[in-house]
C-alpha cells in the first residue's frame, strides 16, 4: 500500500506524543486534545492514501490534474501534522517545563 510508511512515521510519532503525556500525568482535558490532534492526522492520512490507491487503480497512467489532486491530499495531511505538532508544544510545554523544573 502505498503511503504506509508515512503511517508508520505517524503512528511511531503518536506513540512518543501518549508516551510524553503520560510520564509528564496530563490532566484528562490535555489527553483529550492530543488525542483529537493525533486522530486528525491518522485520519488525514489514511483519506490520502484512499485518495492515492483510487486514483492509481482509475488512472494508472501520469496526468497533471490528478497530479494536482494528490499534491492537495498530501498537503493536507502536511497541515495537519504541523498544526498537530503545535498543539503538542502548546499543550506539553507546560508539563514538561514544570517536570524538568
């Protein structure tokens, strides 16, 4: 499947996120926005792949509009990480500060 191993990379950097929340003891409202934030990307990755496999099993051969299609896809699963990795700062900051202080 194509794709899978930025899953991989997603899910290794989920894994780390939950692993730092629960060393540092976030309170429940901080889980839960880690958790929306994790959710998104999975969720945002797995609609590109979709995307990616439908795409290449309807049009195997290259064209730029679907070209575009698929560069939109994977830019969104871009945004989403790099809006997930702020609420992460945004939301362990504190605790980490207070750990390591």
């Amino acid at each position: 499947m194509r794709g899978q191993s930025s899953f991989v990379i997603h899910l290794v950097m989920a894994a780390a996120v939950i692993g730092l929340a629960a060393i540092c003891q976030v309170e429940s409202w901080r889980w839960a926005v880690l958790l929306l934030a994790i959710g998104m990307v999975l969720a945002l990755e797995t609609i590109n792949s979709a995307i990616e496999c439908l795409v290449h099993r309807l049009h195997p051969e290259h064209d730029p509009e679907i070209g575009k299609v698929l560069d939109m896809a994977a830019g969104a699963v871009l945004l989403g990480a790099i809006f997930a990795a702020a609420v992460g700062l945004i939301v362990l900051l504190p605790p980490l500060l207070e750990w390591f202080g």
